[in-house]
C-alpha cells in the first residue's frame, strides 16, 4: 500500500483489483508506520461514504479532486486492513 497509495503511481495498478480507501487514512497510517512513538495508529477505516443508498459507488472517478480525498489500494492490501 505505501508504495502506491498518495504517491500517483497509478500505472502499477492498472489490471489491478483495488478499493477506494479515505486518503486521511492512509497518510495517517504512513505517520504511525514510519513514527509509531510519536503518532496513535489509525482505529478506523470507513469507506462508506462512498457508497450509495443501493450499495453502489457513489463518485465520479473522473473528477480530479479524487487524488485529495481517496485512495486505490491493492485488493490484498485492502484485505490485510480489514483484518486489523
């Protein structure tokens, strides 16, 4: 995840399973991964809010003001944070 998410390789995940992660999130994660003394671990991640009422997305992956609020992260990834 740290190797892709926030950084705007987006090319290594083309063909690529990934879920849609709050970027707060992930840079959250990075200041506790790189400075786990210093910063709390991150307790939650929500990515409900982007889901509508169906349980379908509810964004428009084309706006380019995605890159501050989401993140795509690896399906693995993903899998691995939902177990913790």
């Amino acid at each position: 995840m740290q190797e892709n998410a926030l950084s705007g390789n987006t090319a290594l995940l083309e063909n690529v399973a990934c879920a849609l992660v709050p970027a707060s999130f992930v840079r959250e994660w990075k200041l506790w991964i790189l400075r786990p003394g210093h910063h709390p671990r991150p307790t939650g991640l929500d990515n409900s809010s982007y889901l509508c009422d169906h349980g379908l997305l509810a964004l428009d992956l084309n706006s380019g003001d995605l890159d501050r609020s989401v993140c795509l992260v690896r399906l693995p990834d993903w899998d691995a944070l939902e177990m913790l």
